[in-house]
C-alpha cells in the first residue's frame, strides 16, 4: 500500500464531498424547468415519477458498496486479474437487473399507481416520464458497480468527474428539451437517459484498465464460487441493513404526522440537515470503505488500525464543522426553506438535536465504510439489529413523555446505539487482516 497519510484521506474525500454537493442542484434544475410550464400537474408527475424509479433503484444500492469492497481488497492484495472481475460481475449483475425491470416495467408501474393513485393527468404524464426513463435502469444500476470500483480504487477525482458530466448534461439538455424544443415532461426524461447512458460510457473508460491485459484472466474467474459467495453475502448483508435503516427513517416521518401538519413540516425542514451532514461526511466513510478494504487486502493489521484512526479523525473534524455550521446559521438556513412564520418557530426548537446529530452519528457512518472495506457486512448487519431493536424501545419510552422532543432523541439513540454496537465488533476489523496474514 502507499503511505496513509492525512493527505490521502483528503484526496479520497475531498471529491465525493463535491460530488455529493451536486446531486440536489439537478432535482431544484429539474423542478424549476418544469415549473416554467406554469401547470401543476407537471411538477407532480415528473416529481412522482423520479420517486418511483429512485425507489426501485435503491434496492440494489448494495451494489456501490459491496464492489467498493471487494475491489479494494482485491487492490490491497495485489491481485489485478480478481480486481477486474470484482468490477465484471457487478456490471452484469447491474445489467441483468436493470433489464429486469424494464421488462417488468408494466407490471411495476401498475402495481404502484394501484396503490398510491394520483388524479388521471398526473398519472398519464408521469406514466411517460417513466415509459422513457425505464430504458435508463441497465445504465443507472451498472453505474453503481463503476462508482464502487473507482471508490474502492482511491479513484474518487474520476467519481467526481463522472458526476459532474451527468449533472452537467442533464441539466444543459433539460433546458433544451423543455425550455427551447417545449417537449414537456418527456423532455425531462429524455435528458435524464442521455445522461444516464453517456454517464455509463464515460465510466467504463474511466476504468478502462480493467478490460485490459487483465481481462481474460479475469474472464476465467468470473464462475469462481469463492468470490460469487462473498458477493451475494456482502450483498444480502448490505440490502438487509440499508431496508432496516430505511424503516426506521420512514417511521420517523409516520410518527412526526402524528403531532399535526405544523411539526410535521418542521420535521421535514430539519430532515434536510441531515441529509446535508450524510452528503458531507459521506466522503469520509468511502476513504474507510478504500483504506480498510487495501489494508484488509495488503494483510496488514497496523495499516487497517491507522486507517481507521485517520478517517474517524477527519470524520470527527467534519462533524464538528458542521454543528458549529448549523449552530450559528441554523435559524437562516430554516427561513430559507420555509416563509411559514409557525414552521420556522417549531423548527428552531428543535433545531439543537440537528446542531447535535453530526457530532452522534458520524462514528456510525464512518464505522460503516470501515465495516463495507473490511467486507464484516455479517457483523455490521447484527449491529444494526441490535440498534433497530434499541431505537423501538426508545420510541416506546421518550414518545409519550416527550413528544416530538422524543421522536428527535429516540433518533439519536439509533445512531448513538450504532456506532456502540459497530465499536464493540471494531476488533474484528484488525484480526481479519492480522488472520489474512497468519494464513
């Protein structure tokens, strides 16, 4: 391996913390070209629209971290012919799925309109959004496999690059196609497939080494069952977790409804901090999910324990950047979401939990990255488990005593329950790599 140092950290981080910061830019260009329309009906199809498809397509987002792992391992090891099939194997699972669901797209689609109905014009103009934005899904869920290769890698300045291209065209083609040829929501679509197959196309070639020398030794591993089981391991283990969590954040939102429209509203406000802090401190978590999965790979016991030790300091550094952040410019972030003079009030509340998540949840998302690096999914599903099961018991005391007060703390106790479960099996992490060696 290279010298761990903090600089690398950075220069693993530093783009994904950018290229994260681009993703909400293309969903408010997306909305404000449809809404140059002038028509509601639009913005409700084009926004249902990409909810069902990011739906759909979040189920197989194990694929980014399993293949982040498995390629930096592979890296570590020094062995270039199982790094190319790591990213091989993906790519037609990637490719098999997809192709799954636009086959299935009738079905799905119908399924889903049956039980979330929206008004007749609503439904036709998002059934054409998504009768476009389908023939994507090969390229999109393929892209995952690509983006964890290149994280795994250390090659984070090519997933920036990546991101800024589909970003960049679909937001140059939306206000072609909507604005200047007045295609509507097709247009919105449309813009998005491009940019969807031409982002596939630029990321082969950005991991164009692997179909090189390589590739028919890679070829011939691609059956290995060795390597076939620890992917669908990695894989169960990762999906599992990612659902758990999913419906602890969708109970959260249930649970808010209950205290009226008002809480319910600053809740929603306030979810976007998060959302800011996971944006931010992500890139963290993928230096771990990199250096952990090399040093795993290298059999190196020390270089595993220091590269947890430096994404954890950088990760800790982040999150108190971020509470002093929200801390002092939390009340103008809120007016800037919100005009409703009774949301901002009730957001500003509760405003010193956000000030306080950064600082609670960030070892459990960089000790996630480090988990994924050292492929521990078993371990880091259990703790999940484990966290889940604590979350239900603090929603079943500080509820009823405390309110929404206690829905905001009984998600601190999820994280803060994390990261001590993960700490606990954290020496597993060090004795893998010092096991890899004894063998």
């Amino acid at each position: 391996m290279s010298r761990l140092t903090h600089g690398r950290v950075i220069r693993i981080a530093g783009p994904i913390v950018l290229s994260n910061a681009t993703v909400p830019l293309l969903g408010a260009v997306d909305t404000a070209v449809i809404g140059q329309l002038g028509e509601a009906a639009p913005l409700g199809a084009v926004g249902i629209g990409a909810v069902i498809l990011a739906t759909l397509y979040w189920a197989f987002g194990f694929l980014r971290m399993s293949t982040s792992g498995l390629a930096a391992q592979a890296q570590g090891a020094g062995d270039m012919a199982e790094r190319s099939a790591v990213l091989l194997r993906a790519l037609i699972v990637g490719a098999l799925a997809g192709l799954a669901l636009v086959v299935a797209q009738v079905a799905l689609f119908g399924a889903v309109f049956s039980l979330a109905p929206a008004s007749a014009e609503v439904e036709g103009l998002a059934r054409q959004y998504l009768a476009i934005r389908i023939w994507g899904a090969p390229a999109t869920i393929a892209l995952y496999a690509l983006t964890g290769w290149l994280v795994g890698l250390e090659r984070t300045r090519g997933v920036l690059v990546l991101q800024l291209w589909q970003n960049g065209l679909n937001i140059g083609l939306d206000l072609w196609f909507v604005i200047g040829l007045g295609w509507g929501v097709p247009g919105v679509a449309a813009a998005t497939l491009i940019a969807e197959w031409t982002g596939l196309a630029l990321g082969l070639w950005l991991a164009r080494d692997a179909f090189g020398p390589v590739l028919r030794a890679a070829l011939a591993r691609l059956a290995d069952r060795v390597a076939l089981g620890r992917m669908f391991t990695a894989s169960r283990d990762i999906m599992a977790r990612t659902v758990l969590l999913q419906l602890c954040f969708t109970s959260f939102v249930f649970l808010g409804a209950r205290f009226g429209d008002v809480t319910l509203a600053a809740n929603q406000v306030l979810m976007q901090f998060l959302e800011i802090t996971a944006y931010a401190l992500d890139g963290f978590a993928f230096a771990a999910e990199a250096l952990i999965g090399q040093a795993v790979g290298a059999r190196s016991a020390v270089e595993t324990r220091r590269a947890g030790l430096l994404c954890m300091q950088w990760g800790f550094g982040g999150a108190v950047g971020l509470a002093v952040v929200f801390g002092l410019a939390g009340p103008a972030i809120i007016n800037l979401m919100t005009t409703a003079p009774e949301v901002r009030l009730a957001a500003q509340d509760y405003l010193p939990w956000l000030i306080a998540a950064p600082l609670i949840g960030v070892a459990a998302w960089v000790y996630d990255g480090i988990f994924i690096g050292a492929m521990l999914t078993g371990d880091m599903l259990t703790a999940t488990l484990v966290s889940v099961a604590v979350y239900a018991v603090a929603l079943a005391v500080l509820l009823p005593a405390f309110g929404n007060h206690g829905l905001w703390a009984a998600l601190m106790v999820l994280n803060g329950a994390r990261t001590v479960a993960m700490w606990q099996r954290y020496p597993k992490v060090a004795a893998k790599a010092g096991a890899k060696a004894a063998a």
